[in-house]
C-alpha cells in the first residue's frame, strides 16, 4: 500500500474497517515490523467529530490503544488530542466538521475514517491532501461505508487509489450470530443491505428514471391475492459470449389494484431453446396468464421459439414502436404514484433501473420490466379471474 497515494478500504458495518485503519496506523507508527517501510513521524487522524475519533478510532474496541500490546501502546492526551509513541511518532486528531484545522500541520500519513458521513467531505480532504506534504511518498487510508457520496466516487475513479472491499458477513468469526442473523433477515438484498453489509457503493445516475429510493420506499415481502400475473421477455437479438441478456421478468397484478414484480429469470449465453425453456417454466411455476414476448428483431422466430419450448403457453406479441426511454417513461410514473412494489429485492434490474438507458449496454432486464408492467397497468385488460400463488 506504499506505492499508492490512497488506500480506501470500503466495508460493511462490522466488517473491519476500524481495525483495518488502525494496525496500519500501528504499523508506520512502530516502524520496525518491516525494515522496507520507513516509521511515519507525523500521522493525522481524522473522523466525522472528534467524539467518533475518540470513541472509534482511538478507545473502540478496534481502536489504536486496543491493537497494541501493553508494552508498546502509545499515550493517548485527549486535551491536546495526540497520540504519541515512545520513539516520538506522533498523530494528530482532527475532526471533518473543522476542516480548517487541517491547515498548517503536516504529516506523512494520514487515518481518515467514515468519510461518506463527513459534513465538510472536500474541504477536509482537500485540506488532508495539502498537509501530506512529509517524506518520499506520503500516503492516507480511508475506511468507510461506501455510501456514494461525490467525494466517495471521486476516490474510487482516481487513479492513485488502491481499492479494498469487505463484507460484513467475512468478518463472522468476530460478530454476534445473533446480529448476524438479525440484520440478514432484516437487509439482506436491499439496496441498504447491499451498502451496510455488502460495502458496495450503489451508482445512481442523476439522468436515470428511478432511484434507488424510491424503489426501496415501495419494496414487500408479502403478497395481497393476485388477480393477473404475466411473464414478459425481451429476447436477445443475437447468440454467443457477447449476446446481450435474455430479459425475462415476471409481475402480478394484485386485488388492491397495484403491480408486484415476482421474478428477475434474466439470463446470457443460453441458447433460444434454452431460454424459451425458462420462461415456459417461469409461466407454469407462476401460474402465469400469458407470456408478453417483444418480437421486433426476428419475431417469427421468437415466436417460433416459444412453441418449441411449449407448445401450451399463449404468446402475446408485442412491437417497439418508441425508443425505450419513451416507453420506459410512463412505467417510471407508475413508481412514482406508488403503484409498483417489489417483492424482496433485484440487484441486476434494480442497478439496470438506476443507471442512465443506453449506458452501459443494453438494459435487457428493464426492457422486459417495461413490458411486464405496461400489460398489467397501462393497457387494456380482460377483467381476468382471482388466482393465488
């Protein structure tokens, strides 16, 4: 981690971030666990309030004083706010809601912690940068949640940061079963669970019709009666490693008149045989009405197909005659007035629903969304018998 400006360790809650940053503190700061690694003198220390830097960083229970051993732990002096080690390093605590507090100090290292949650994120940072103006290559590591703030997504793009990742579920062997049962069944898949557990850091794309937000205000684990559900697929135009996906979604229309999107069975590099399968199973095991199947490029032979797979399941055709954002639109809409809900979570078509259309390829899950949703809610429709799942 020398050679690299930044080290941004992105993890999960309990995933070992606090412990991470402080045996690196430890390491530079004692000097002689590698002769490779010349002993910093000067280390900042940094944290969204200098409460959290004492509580956390320092006093936590994976904090400074609790990695070293009895005869090499520093002196920690909260009224001057430094910590210093017997062979004179020296680190210097600073909280992000006084960024000017950086200016003037200089360090050769620098602990920045929970920087996602820091109120005056780029002035700190920038001030941080100014003061690591100490030895050869001066050098910081960031431990946070990886909430994607603008100063979070600026460090993952720049060039001198060497990323790590953490799940909360890697550091089981430290954590309470209890808790990691609990917030498993409670998060497990949303989107506040794939960031608090997972570490990932959710992309939301300012120009995209959904965010993420929204689709979370609206998310069920529970079902009312369904009196429609359908199966809609956006098959690929083309076979073979770079096909794109085959998108295959699967939505009920519920008694209480809102949408419930059931099943992401989107899948690449299956064969039309194999994939027409799938939905046909999709159908069956849903107890579907129909299959809404987009048939713009090579419609004969999805339909064709479909009747391979089974023979016994309606294919109603449908044609692109707008672009997909113009179609994706009034779907979006539908989210917005409350209409739609998820049932448990979707990673792939939920990160598809939250990017800008057309970047990054083809949206093949939404695609299929669309469709699915359109035929429930914004078409015309048979007043169909109640069926349950």
């Amino acid at each position: 981690m020398i050679d690299c400006r930044n080290w941004l360790v992105l993890g999960g809650r309990g995933a070992g971030k606090t412990r991470a940053g402080a045996e690196w503190v430890k390491f530079l700061a004692i000097g002689h666990l590698d002769p490779v690694v010349r002993r910093c003198q000067r280390i900042a220390i940094v944290a969204p309030t200098f409460d959290e830097a004492r509580m956390v960083m320092i006093e936590g229970s994976s904090g400074l004083m609790a990695v070293h051993h009895d005869r090499e732990r520093p002196r920690f002096e909260p009224s001057k706010r430094t910590i210093t080690w017997e062979n004179g390093t020296v680190a210097q605590i600073f909280s992000a809601e006084e960024p000017d507090g950086l200016r003037g100090p200089q360090f050769d290292a620098a602990w920045c912690d929970e920087m996602a949650k820091w109120k005056q994120g780029e002035k700190a940072w920038m001030n941080v940068q100014m003061a690591l103006r100490l030895g050869e290559v001066p050098h910081a590591v960031i431990t946070t949640t990886p909430r994607p703030t603008k100063l979070v997504r600026e460090l993952i793009n720049d060039a001198a940061t060497v990323i790590s990742r953490s799940r909360t579920a890697d550091n089981h062997a430290n954590l309470s079963p209890a808790f990691l049962r609990d917030v498993v069944a409670r998060y497990a898949g949303s989107n506040l669970g794939r960031q608090e557990l997972d570490g990932e850091v959710l992309a939301q794309d300012e120009e995209a019709l959904w965010t993420r937000d929204l689709i979370e205000r609206f998310r069920v684990r529970s079902l009312p009666e369904l009196k429609r559900i359908v199966v809609a697929v956006d098959p690929p135009a083309t076979a073979g490693e770079r096909a794109n996906a085959c998108g295959i979604i699967c939505a009920g229309l519920g008694t209480d008149d809102r949408a419930y999107v059931l099943d992401d069975a989107s899948c690449r590099r299956l064969r039309p045989l194999q994939w027409a399968k799938r939905v046909a199973d999709l159908y069956h095991t849903r107890g579907a009405d129909k299959v809404v199947a987009e048939v713009n490029q090579g419609g004969d032979m999805v339909r064709s197909v479909l009747a391979q797979a089974d023979g016994t399941v309606p294919v109603k055709p449908v044609h692109a005659a707008r672009g997909k954002q113009a179609r994706a639109e009034p779907v979006a809409a539908l989210y917005e007035q409350g209409r739609v809900s998820h049932l448990g979570a979707f990673r792939e078509l939920e990160d598809e629903m939250c990017s800008r259309i057309g970047e990054g390829g083809s949206p093949d899950r939404l695609d299929a969304l669309v469709w699915a949703l359109s035929e429930l809610l914004l078409r015309k429709k048979m007043e169909p018998r109640v069926r349950g799942l």
